[in-house]
C-alpha cells in the first residue's frame, strides 16, 4: 500500500485511500444508498455506516453511535480522546475530497416527541408511528 499513499484506487467496488502509513480511511459500497467508511489503525477498525442523504447540504449522514466501539476488537469502547482523533481525520479527509457528511447524536422517539411539543408542533404520525412533520422538515433541512 505504500505505492498508493495519497492516491486513490479502484479494487471491485471498494475505494482504498491511505492517508498515512498510521491509519486509512475506505469507502465500501453496501447499496445505491449506503456505503461503509471503513478507518483503520495499528490492528484495530470502525465501520461507519453511512447513508445517502436526501437534503442538499449533506451528501452521506451518519450518527455519532458508530463512533462508540471498535469493530475490531469487537465491542471495545473507543476512548473519548481516540474518538476525537478519528472525528478530525475524518474532518480533513472528507474536506479534501470534498464529501459533506453530517455527523448526528441519536434521538429517540420519546425525545423527539418531547422536542414537537417544546416547538409547539403538530405530530401527525403515519402507521408505523413515524411523525411525518418531523419527515418533511428533515427532509428540506428546516428547522423550526
């Protein structure tokens, strides 16, 4: 892989691109609509799962529950500083290659109901129970 450090190559449907001898950075494409970034470092990985995003600001979103435990080893904690230092490696990884990613905490249903009602807004919800106020103004990046 030393011959390929700062370019990027085609292998089947992955993109390998080494940043430096210390840790990489790969993209392997799932489906049309996902991908896994996969980061690697001295024996030890993350799979980040990314998906294709529907608002124009963003082109791949993720959330930051993938950074909590490695994938290898499996289910060890990713230390808060390590955590830190593979955010700014992406930071600059995506922005040389021009990717938008956006990084959000989780919310869970009851935590977004309780921010509708803070908002004062309507939570018509559709069978499944997903709240299709919520849906539209994700999908059009407002924010009220």
């Amino acid at each position: 892989m030393d011959d390929l450090e700062g370019d990027m190559t085609m292998a089947g449907k992955e993109n390998i691109i080494p940043l430096q001898s210390e840790f990489t950075f790969r993209m392997e494409s799932m489906s049309w609509k996902s991908q896994d970034l996969i980061y690697e470092e001295s024996g030890r990985s993350l799979c980040i799962y990314l998906e294709l995003s529907g608002v124009p600001q963003f082109d791949w979103l993720t959330s930051m529950s993938d950074f909590q435990t490695w994938t290898t080893p499996a289910g060890e904690a990713i230390l808060a500083d390590d955590r830190q230092q593979i955010l700014d490696r992406l930071a600059s990884w995506n922005g040389e290659r021009q990717i938008r990613l956006d990084i959000s905490v989780p919310m869970s249903a009851e935590e977004m109901h309780a921010d509708c009602e803070r908002r004062k807004q309507s939570q018509k919800q559709r069978k499944d129970g997903v709240t299709l106020k919520r849906i539209l103004r994700m999908l059009t990046g407002q924010r009220q």
